[in-house]
C-alpha cells in the first residue's frame, strides 16, 4: 500500500513566522535593492505550473490569462509514486558527521558534474523534467512568446528535494520564480488557497504594506481534498497568507484514484475507504475546518463532494463558502492559476530585497506598472 503520512510537518516561510495574527513576523529591516525591477521582468506574464502525479497544468497570469493542461507519462506516474513513500527521502538529508559529508559531497559532486556534460542532473529530474517541457512548449504556444521563468507547485513528498525541483525547471529551460521571502517550491495546497484568491495581499509591489496586511489575516483551518483518477489525496493544513502555513497531516494514496473504484463490486465500499482516509487526516484537526480546498480533475464528482459533506458536517447551504471551488474544471487549474499569481508577485518583487518608492515612482511618471496589479480571471 502506497500511503504517506506527515505528521506535524513544518511549512513556513523563512523570515515569515507569524506566531500571532497581528505580529509583523520581522526582526529588522528588510534590506533595499540596488536596482529597480527589470520593466521586462514587470510586463512578462507570471507563469504557474501545477505538477501532480498524473497531470500537469499551466496557468498565466497576465491582464487576460490562458490556461492549459497536460497529462504525465507513466514513467512521471511511477516516480511520484516512488516519491511518496517515506524511503525515498535522500539520503543523507542534514549530514553531521564527516562520513555523512562526504557522501553528501560525492553526490553534489556528481550531480554537478551530470549538469555539466550536458545531462540531467540525476534520471529523475529527467523524468519530472518532461512534464515542466510539455507545460513550457504548450503555455509558449498559447502565449506565442518565449517563457523563461516559472512557478511551479508540487505536492509535499518524502523524496522530493527542491534540489531536483530547481534542476528539472534547469533542464526544461526555465528557472524557478521565488517570492521575495521564500526560497522553497510551492506546495500544492498553498497554490490552490493563493488560486481561490485566499491570503493575498493587495500590493504586492509594496513588501511593507504586504506583510502588515499578511500579519493581521485570519487563520484558516483547511482540508485540501484531492480527487485525481489516479490519487486521492487529503492535507490537513492551518494557513494565514497565501505562503504562510503549517502542512499538519498529509496522505497521498495511490490505490484509492477515482479509476480504482473499478476495482470495488461495491463502490460504496470504495467511497467508505475514501472517507476512512479524510478521517485519518482529519482525525487530531484542533478546530474544525472553515475551509475545504478541491484540488484533481474528479474533485467536483458529486458522490466525493457528498462523502466531504458528510464526514465533515458541512450544512448545505454553506457548502458555497466552505467549499469554494466546486465547479466541474476548477479543481484541475485551481493550483496552476495560484502559481501564476505567486509568478506575478515574484516577478515584481526580488529576492531578499525592497525596491526602492522611486523606481514605483519613475514608472508612473512614465506611465508603466500601472495597470500591472488589476485583478484579472482567466
Ligand atoms: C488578451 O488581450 C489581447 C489584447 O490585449 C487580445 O488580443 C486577446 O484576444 C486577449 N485574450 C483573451 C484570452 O482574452
Ligand atoms: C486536459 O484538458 C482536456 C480538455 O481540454 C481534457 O480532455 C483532458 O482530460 C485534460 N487532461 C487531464 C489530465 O485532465
Ligand atoms: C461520480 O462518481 C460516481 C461513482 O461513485 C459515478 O457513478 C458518477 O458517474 C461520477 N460522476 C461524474 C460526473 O463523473
């Protein structure tokens, strides 16, 4: 049984730990940039994939957007399954020993080494490197531009490093786009909350104002439930601004996809193992959930809704709000469009820095990056 289970897993950003809502999670200044943002950087469209373990979808996020989706090769199906269990972690993770070191060095070494001959740093960035390819070709096809950078979220797993994540994005001819206050990839269910809108801050243009407006958002409780053909997946997770959270408990179940129902002579029986699951991850939930997040192209199925509903008490007439993005074709984009939006935001706001108000200020006088932040529905 391929089942992976996180228990009290943390998931924030670097500078950004919000212990209250209110407290602006900062310890000094942050420092200013030496240089305006790029005005190509400004009027590129922010770029966002969503890769799950059978598909992937790109979303751009732009003053009218597009969307576009692809499906994974078995082979990306079989490594995500890999990925998924608990003994695919690297090995070793945080060496502390010199022996550990070494290895750790050797495997540097050798992945630099791969890089530089040309090759994939290790055969499965090349594998998860295709998905980012089809992603990448399709959204340059649609957009008729050249694509340079993206944002990419993936589900949490044991095995999957940002190491391979950045060099598969390498190796697909795109670099990985980075908030300003983040390093990492993002998760899916930090892309689907920022994709329902959820925990953005009005400017993002202006850290300041952003992360005082991040510090007094509410805490929301959620269930991210996943329904895909070939994964079902549940992750309790408490989240403030969009990248702000605490990934509590995850499953991502393999043997439980919607087309796995096949299998069952009774498919109430398949729903009950679908609800044991919920439970599983639901069970040491501290509050109950405010908010339920859909993510996978069966989601919207009528009988996994009605399963939600009845394991977590939804009332129907609150089904709206709870479950914000019911609407068959929603769940499936859902992740990408909030990666794109994450794309937008990193694009103009750099890394580890602030931009100084006269580089805003030089653009309005010239007219430009006005428009930039009007919200806009793909
Ligand atoms: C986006 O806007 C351009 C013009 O600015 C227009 O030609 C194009 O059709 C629009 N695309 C969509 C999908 O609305
Ligand atoms: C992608 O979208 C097409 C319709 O545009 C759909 O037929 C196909 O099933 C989708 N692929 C996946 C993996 O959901
Ligand atoms: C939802 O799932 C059930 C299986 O329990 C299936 O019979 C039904 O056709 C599905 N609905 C859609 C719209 O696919």
């Amino acid at each position: 049984m391929i089942v992976h289970i996180v228990i009290g897993f943390l998931w924030f950003g670097i500078v950004c730990y919000a212990s209250t809502p209110g407290d602006r999670p900062r310890f000094g200044p942050l420092p200013r940039c030496a240089e305006c943002v790029l005005r190509e950087s400004i009027i590129a469209p922010g770029v966002g994939f969503d890769v799950t373990p059978s598909y992937g979808t790109a979303a751009v996020r732009f003053h009218n957007g597009s969307i576009v989706n692809v499906s994974a090769d078995a082979e990306h199906l079989s490594l995500m399954k890999r990925l998924s269990l608990e003994s695919s972690r690297p090995d070793p993770q945080y060496p502390d020993n010199l022996w550990d070191e070494l290895r750790y060095l050797a495997r540097l070494k050798k992945r630099q080494l791969r890089k530089r001959l040309g090759l994939p740093a290790t055969p499965q960035v090349e594998i998860l490197s295709r998905i980012i390819s089809k992603l990448h070709q399709a959204t340059e096809m649609r957009l008729r531009q050249t694509i340079s950078a993206a944002a990419i979220a993936l589900p949490l797993l044991p095995g999957l490093t940002q190491e391979d994540i950045t060099d598969a994005m390498e190796y697909a001819g795109l670099s990985s786009l980075h908030l300003y206050n983040y390093f990492g990839y993002f998760t899916e269910t930090s892309a689907t909350f920022a994709g329902m809108g959820y925990g953005l801050c009005a400017d993002p243009g202006d850290v300041d104002s952003c992360e005082i407006e991040n510090a007094g958002m509410e805490r929301r409780y959620i269930l991210a439930a996943g329904l895909s053909r070939e994964w079902l997946s549940v992750v309790h997770t408490v989240r403030t601004d969009a990248n702000t959270g605490w990934e509590l408990r995850s499953v991502m179940d393999f043997e439980l996809g919607f087309a796995a129902r096949e299998g069952y002579a009774d498919q109430e029986k398949y729903w009950r193992e679908v609800q044991a699951k919920m439970l599983l991850v639901a069970e040491r939930a501290v509050q109950p959930f405010d908010t339920v997040l859909l993510l996978g192209e069966e989601a919207s199925n009528e009988t996994f809704l009605r399963v939600l509903r009845d394991t977590f008490w939804v009332p129907q007439d609150q089904e709206s709000t709870i479950m914000g993005n019911r609407d068959p074709d929603v769940p499936l984009y859902v992740a990408a469009r909030g990666a794109a939006e994450f794309a937008k935001r990193a694009q103009v706001s750099p890394w580890g820095c602030k931009e100084p108000a006269s580089c805003m200020k030089n653009r309005l006088q010239h007219g430009e990056g006005v428009e930039l932040f009007e919200a806009q529905e793909l």
